[in-house]
C-alpha cells in the first residue's frame, strides 16, 4: 500500500520542523500529492508513543510506559499532568470523553465522564426578569459549572483496564505543582491575554499571578501549591477524595460562599458511563468515534459516509471540487446536529439514522459541484425512511496494542475563570454548552434544540470526537484535536488527508484546513490554500472568510512494526514522544 511506503520513508528523520506552517503549506502546494515530497517527519517510537499538547505532559507518559505501565496508565498520568502545566485546558474541573482500545478483548468502549447539570438546575437559570441572558452568570461564575467528571473518568479507566495505583500515575503531577515549571512563553502570553478575567476571582489571581499582581515572566518558576494539594489528597485517597473528602469539602465551602448551585450530593451521586462508541468505515478501514452526547463521532460517520460517493483523491487535496464537496457536506451534517443531538440518557437519538450510508447517499445526490447551497435552503434531514455540544486531546499506544484517545475540557480558555479557594484548580463553565433556548446559539455559534436544554443531571452536547481508526482489528490511526466547534471538521481533515490522500501524519495535520457549521452561513478557511482554488469557492457561492489556526490536533500511527506520532505546530508547546526501551 502507498500510504506504508510513504510512512516508512519518514523513519529518516525524527524530528519536527520548526517552520511556519504558512510556508509549509506553500511549500506543500508545488509538492505532488501522490509521491513522498514531505518537509515534515513523524517522532518514531518501537514500543509505544505519547502524543499531547504539551511536552513535560508527554514526557510524563512516556515514563510511566518505562516503568512497565500500559496506554491507560500513562493515559491517566498525562490527564492529571496537564492540569498543571496546560492549565487553560488540561483540568480536574472540567470533563470530557474518551475511546480505550482493549488489545486482550479486541474491544473499544466509550467512555463519558462529562459535566452533568447540578440538582438545582433549571432550563430558564440564566435568564433576568426581562427575559435577557445574563452572560457573567452564564459564562464565567460559580454557576457556570457542571459537576466535574474528569477525576471520576481517569479514576474509572485505571480501576478498570490499568495496571498502576493512583499513587503512581498521580506522583508525577503532585511534584510539578509542588516544586513549581518554568513558565513557557505559550503560558506567559497565555495568562498576559487572559489576566483581567482571571483577577476578577481571588483564589484565580493568587494562583497564576504574583503576591503584588504582576505577571511571570518567561522562564520563571510558576508553583501550584493549592493545586499540589489537592493532587496529594488523589494520591493518598483516590477519587473519593475529590467526591466525597477533603477536595469536595472546599469546593462545596467555595460554591456557597459565591452563590454556586453546586451541592455535596451533586458531587457524591456523579457517574461515569461506558458506552458503545460510533463505527463506521472509511477506504477499507474501520472507525471508532464517541458517541452522544458528543455530535462529533455520529457526524464523522456521516460526513465520511457522503464524501465516499465523491472521488476525493482524484479531484485532489486543495481543490477547489474537493473543497466544495466537504463545505457541502459538512452543512449537511451541522444542520442534523442542530436538531438531532441531546443526552442519550434523556432523549432517543437517531444514531442508526443518521450514520446510514442509504441516508448519505441521498444528500450526496443533493450536492451539486458549481453551486453552493446557501444554508437557508438546508434543513435538518427527514430521517424517517432510515428507521431500519478551550479544550485539549492527546493519544497513547502502547506495545501491546492499547490505546485511549482523550478529549477533555473546561471550555473557554481557563473554564470559568473560578478557582476552587485551597484547592488549586480551574472549574468548568461547561454549562454554556447547553441551549439556552433554540433559537439562541451556543457559545460557539452553534445551533441546539430543546433536546439540549438545562436539565438537572442532563450532560450538555459537545463537539469533543476523539477517534480510532483500525486496521484489521488492531488500532491503526490515534486522533483528536480541541477547537470548540471546530473539532468536528479538523478531525475529518486529518483522517481524509491520511485515508484518502494517503498522506503520513505529519503532512495530513500542517496542510490547511477548511470549516463550514451550517450557520452562520461562511466557509472558514486557514490561509495556505490556492488563491485560484478560493476565487473559485467565491465564484460558486461560498462566503469565504479568513480564519485564525484550526485546532491542535495529536496522533499517533502504528503501521504493525513502528509508531509515529506527530503533535500540531498551530499551538506552541506540543510534543510527541516515542517510547524506546
């Protein structure tokens, strides 16, 4: 196969090159397609890989594999380590999804460990007397949280499929929030942006900031100790410290302190829930995608399945047929999501429906190639012929052939904005994934409907799609990307760009990408592409808009013999790490 001659020859070189990716793409777009032209390698590992949006992360995981632990052991300990040292995303407050590949069971299972509305929640508890939205309570106050479900979900996959005690996997963190890391310059300009948010809470301010209010400095020490705390109560005591003992006591002391609805009970009662992930196929390969309440894996499923009446590989990676035909198709799938998408445990999804290759097919022969259908004539399918919602990723293998894909979140950059006072850590603002009312957008502009509204105990839906792609059974392709609404269309670039250009994957993550979410109706796109190929766009219809950096994505690859992992240069601080032994 062309793709493994393509992927062997990366072996040449371990290293990631540090360009813009402006001028890889331009330098990309004279190279042809079908031969190995790449200016971007791989990390080569013979016993495992790590891929996270932050090294010391990584590096942490990669570890934990040395010492003899599997996927989810290093899973769980680059979790808990990016908590500290990606602090905007990484979290113990937040939730999020993941897919763990069970090699002895051949099996892939779900697992959801997001946020769920608290006891005291209501559908109309962000809105004021006249009927208008309060945003601070909405977005960025003690109300704006979810139960967590993040230290639940590690907790869950190591008692159930890892090899490690939580005293192990939570070590490493412990030390970097106790002994301090040196502040990066992603981190400093991160917490410079983001300062006169963050200084609105107190116990926010004193833990990313100076005691006289000034700002770290790159290479300077940033220490956590609230956060070593709490992280030193996970070792010692596990999960139920966080749900039930010590770490519970303050964050309850904290939400009724600052009008919180969030109760003892709401955090004692939290569950996490193995469920079936999405399948689908794509080129001969088999995908696994999360399930709802996450919209992403059923609209990967759907968007893959439309695009294979299309001959995306002839018409070629940048083409202004190829890119149509994905804007179309994404449409089509983000008009479904507006309607179709909710809590499983509340509403019945049509996730047969929805992933039906007949159902595809009826909106591929919808598209056509010189006109762009304007959103307003897109509806949500009629799906009652096929009755037969600031976020980080990262992927681990290992030799035995686990694996766990993890997407996680406290939504906007740093959640809430809220600090747990003694305890070190950001809380979620995750209820801003729920709609509000149908026709008011989510906080990424996206469309809901009344199925997604605030209920007690109801998970919001998210955009979130961690992904494994198998190759006869054995995990093959590890991806997954934040972005908000933009995860969904990353990830299908990535795995279109591999599958079906048979790009490795350090090509498929630099080439610019493209995102189209139904409404509002403009066609997003990273620069780097052909400006012929965008006067065409233009010329057929398309609002096309200039877009900032697309996602973060971090995969990994194993062709039967080596893995390869490659972390997205569009943030700064990513790294993937493969294991030698």
């Amino acid at each position: 196969m062309r793709l493994m001659c393509m992927i062997a020859l990366t072996a040449l070189s371990v290293s990631v090159a540090a360009v813009p990716v402006d001028a890889q793409a331009e330098a990309l777009e004279a190279a042809p397609i079908n031969e190995y032209n790449a200016i971007n390698h791989p990390v080569i590992g013979r016993n495992g890989m790590v891929a996270s949006q932050n090294a010391a992360a990584t590096t942490i995981g990669v570890d934990i594999l040395r010492q003899g632990g599997n996927a989810i052991d290093a899973a769980v300990a680059v979790g808990l380590a990016l908590a500290v040292t990606l602090p905007r995303a990484g979290n113990l407050g937040g939730g999020g999804f993941m897919l763990v590949h069970l090699a002895e069971d051949n099996r892939t299972v779900a697992i959801d460990f997001r946020e769920t509305a608290p006891s005291l929640a209501h559908r109309d508890m962000y809105f004021d007397a006249e009927g208008q939205v309060d945003e601070a309570a909405y977005r960025f106050s003690h109300k704006s949280s979810g139960i967590p479900g993040t230290v639940a979900g590690l907790d869950h996959i190591l008692r159930e499929y890892g090899t490690m005690s939580w005293a192990e996997v939570v070590e490493p963190a412990f030390q970097l929030a106790r002994d301090g890391i040196v502040v990066t310059d992603d981190l400093a300009s991160n917490l410079r942006a983001s300062k006169a948010r963050l200084t609105q809470n107190p116990a926010s301010a004193a833990a990313f900031y100076k005691a006289d209010g000034s700002e770290y400095e790159v290479g300077e020490v940033l220490r956590q100790p609230d956060l070593a705390w709490s992280l030193e109560q996970l070792r010692d005591g596990g999960a139920d410290a966080f749900y039930r003992g010590a770490i519970a006591d303050r964050i309850i002391s904290d939400m009724e302190a600052h009008n919180g609805i969030m109760t003892r009970e709401d955090l004692a009662g939290y569950r996490v829930i193995e469920r079936d992930p999405v399948e689908g196929s794509y080129q001969g390969f088999d995908v696994r995608a999360m399930s709802a309440p996450s919209s992403g894996g059923m609209h990967i499923v759907q968007m893959l399945n439309i695009l294979d009446h299309f001959p995306i590989a002839e018409l070629g990676y940048g083409s202004a047929d190829a890119m149509h035909v994905m804007a179309e198709a994404m449409k089509l799938a983000y008009a479904d999501r507006s309607k179709y998408l909710g809590d499983p445990d509340f509403v019945d999804l049509p996730v047969r429906q929805l992933t039906s290759r007949a159902y595809a097919a009826e909106l591929a022969a919808g598209i056509e190639m010189e006109r762009a259908r304007p959103s307003s004539e897109i509806a949500p399918g009629d799906l009652s012929p096929y009755e037969s919602p600031e976020t980080t990723h990262y992927s681990v293998m290992d030799s035995e052939g686990n694996a766990v894909v993890n997407t996680y979140t406290l939504m906007f950059s740093y959640g809430s904005g809220v600090v747990i006072d003694g305890a070190g850590f950001l809380m979620n603002n995750n209820m801003g994934n729920f709609t509000l009312r149908p026709d008011i957008p989510d906080a990424f502009g996206l469309m809901g409907s009344a199925d997604n509204q605030i209920a007690a105990g109801r998970r919001p839906v998210s955009s979130m799609t961690p992904i494994i792609v198998l190759r006869d059974g054995v995990p093959f392709l590890l991806t997954g990307s934040p972005g908000g609404s933009r995860i969904i269309t990353t990830n299908l670039q990535l795995l279109v760009n591999v599958l079906e250009h048979e790009m490795n994957i350090a090509d498929a993550t630099v080439r610019p990408r493209i995102h189209h979410q139904w409404q509002p109706d403009r066609l997003e796109v990273e620069s780097g592409f052909s400006p012929d190929a965008v006067r065409m766009l233009i010329q057929r219809g398309h609002d096309v808009r200039a877009a900032s950096a697309m996602g973060s994505l971090q995969t990994v690859l194993f062709d039967g013999a080596l893995f390869y992992g490659f972390s997205d240069p569009r943030r700064p601080g990513a790294m993937s790490l493969g294991f030698r032994p």
